[in-house]
C-alpha cells in the first residue's frame, strides 16, 4: 500500500499516478481560462470572504454586548476585560455609552 493512491477503489502507481495529475492539472488549468468559470470562482471567493468577515463582526459585536451587560450589573473591570477580551479603552468607552 505504501506509494500508493486509491482513487474509485483502483490504486495508481508510478506512471499511472503521473498521468493522472497530468490529466488532473490541465484539466484545472482547462477550468480557470474560461473567463466565465474565472468569474464564478473570484464570486465564490468574496461570498466566502464576507460570510468569514462577518462572523468576526458578529463576534465582537456579540463581546460588546456581554460587556455592557456586566457595566450595567456594576461587575469589576478586571473580571471584564478578563471575560470579553476586550481593552482598556473599549470598556471605558462603553461605560460612557451605558452609564
């Protein structure tokens, strides 16, 4: 088994693995110099990048939102910073929001 790449069951060896990544890179290359599969693929990848850019909006939207909650319950800010990851200034910006 060792040197060897199963592909729908059957192994490739040597030249038979050579010729299918030949195969396997033209037809890739084939794919990419269409204009049209180029533009879908460039689409994909802002779709991809703004569902990815968005989480971490999300994320520190989400950690804004804890810490305002815990400067209303008057929690210490230490334990808040520690809990939220968020810094010195943010907090002391929120509390001028909150309070």
């Amino acid at each position: 088994m060792r040197g060897e790449i199963k592909t729908d069951r059957l192994p490739l060896k040597g030249i038979e693995l050579h010729i299918f990544c030949s195969r396997f890179c033209d037809s890739i290359n084939a794919f990419y110099k269409d204009p049209d599969n180029l533009k879908r693929f460039e689409k994909w990848q802002a779709i991809r990048k703004g569902k990815k850019e968005g989480k971490i909006e999300g994320k520190i939207e989400g950690k804004l939102e804890v810490a305002k909650r815990l400067i209303k319950k008057g929690i210490d800010e230490k334990i808040i910073i520690e809990s939220t990851e968020i810094n010195k200034e943010e907090l002391l910006k929120l509390k001028k929001e909150v309070l």
